[in-house]
C-alpha cells in the first residue's frame, strides 16, 4: 500500500508543474477584466449598427431576390 501512496505521489508532482501559481492567474484575470471593461463601451455602440447592416444586406439579398423573379 505504501509502494502504491508513494507511485500515486511521484507520478502527480510532474504535473504540478503545469498549474500556472495563483499570483499568475491573478494577473490575467486582472488583465482579461480590464479588457472586457474598455471593449465593452465600443461593443455597446457597434453591436446596433453591425446588426442593422446586416440586417439591410439580409433584405436585400433575399427580399430582392424573390420580389424579382414574380
């Protein structure tokens, strides 16, 4: 049982190596947060427009397509 605990114990420490320290992670939450806040207010006044260009191309496209071939 012991040979076991200690092949669990060595075969784990490898992987350790791959967490990244807390004070890392901290960091980039840190930095994913400051980007969302300064995207967002460009997001807010993009998402409008982008939807009713897309929307205007959406009508062309197939309210054009079908109005014409009657």
């Amino acid at each position: 049982m012991l040979h076991l605990f200690f092949a669990v114990a060595f075969s784990a420490v490898p992987l350790t190596l791959y967490i990244p320290p807390i004070r890392s992670l901290n960091l980039f939450v840190e930095i994913i947060e400051d980007v969302w806040k300064e995207s967002s207010a460009h997001t807010l006044r993009v998402y409008p427009r982008l939807r009713s260009a897309c929307s205007r191309i959406f009508n062309r496209i197939f309210f054009f397509n079908t109005s014409s071939s009657t």
